[in-house]
C-alpha cells in the first residue's frame, strides 16, 4: 500500500511538471493585473531634479517600459518600443532599472530615445513594487492607473501588433 502511495505521488510530480514546461515563462499571469500600478514618484533620468509619478498619467493609457543600457534584450526590443512610441497610441514612460546614469543617457542617445520620459530606479525599488522578474518589462496601464497587462522579457512585433496595440485601442475607445 505504500509504495502504490509512492507511485502515485512521484506520477503526478511527473504530471505537475509535464505541464509546467509547456507554459510560456513570458505569460507568467501577474498578481497586479487588474489592480492599482504601484504608486512611485521618482526623477527623471534626463533631469533628475524633476520627479514624475505614476499620478501624472492619470486620465489616458499608457505604457510603462522597464528597461537599462546593460540589459541586452532591451536593445533587440527597442525598435518594437520605438515603433509603439511613434505610433501615438499611448504615451511611453520609460522606467530606468538598477542602472547607471552615465551609462544610461548615452545608450539613448546611440540608439533613439522613444519615451516620453524616463525615471530613474537606481536602486530597483519601484521594480520590485511592480513585480519586475528582470529586463525588460512592458506594463499597459489605463486611465485610471489600473494594470491592464505586462509583458515579461522584449516586447516583439507580434505581441505588440496582437495584444498590446489591440488593447491600447480599446482604451483608448473606453471612456
């Protein structure tokens, strides 16, 4: 009887797992869906005697990129953010994470800066506010401050055209 007990535990950890890697580590639901962004009031990367909070979007969507200069994938995703930026549907917010000032402005400036504007997380603290596993993220976030969506790792043209876009479209609509 008790190795049918042992049999049957180890099956469904095979069963458990079996099923956790078919699951796509980019889909991961986030536990802020659905509610308040994080609130924060940080400077601006460009002006850090200037400070900006997520209050100050209030009354439109928008889009929260977390991203660094160090961060690789963060420079394949940055036409994806571009292209978004350029297409007006939302304003862009950069958020810079665990990142160097003087390294930061000169990856902007080599490689186009698409935000609106950027904060500044020296330390990561409104990172770990947001749930940010690492970079880069994309958080969609309505009018009223609440979390529609995040994407975990670079935001591609086919997430972006098939979900990012479709959604900012609506609440854009939404009133």
């Amino acid at each position: 009887m008790r190795m049918a007990w042992v049999v049957a535990a180890f099956a469904a950890l095979v069963v458990l797992l079996a099923v956790g890697l078919t699951l796509n580590p980019r889909e991961v639901p986030s536990p802020l869906i659905g509610k308040p962004a994080p609130a924060f009031e940080l400077p601006l990367l460009q002006s850090p005697e200037k400070t900006f909070s997520q209050q100050d979007m209030l009354g439109k969507p928008w889009v929260l990129n977390v991203w660094a200069s160090w961060c690789q994938p963060c420079l394949i995703e940055h036409p994806v953010i571009t292209a978004l930026a350029k297409s007006g549907l939302a304003p862009v917010v950069g958020l810079n994470y665990k990142d160097a000032r003087q390294d930061a402005l000169p990856w902007l400036q080599r490689n186009g800066d698409p935000y609106l504007l950027s904060v500044f997380d020296a330390n990561g603290r409104i990172g770990i506010d947001y749930g940010v596993y690492g970079v880069p993220e994309t958080y969609v976030i309505d009018r009223h401050g609440v979390i529609r969506y995040k994407r975990i790792g670079p935001l591609t043209p086919e997430v972006s055209r098939d979900k990012v876009v479709p959604l900012l479209r609506e609440l854009s609509r939404a009133g």
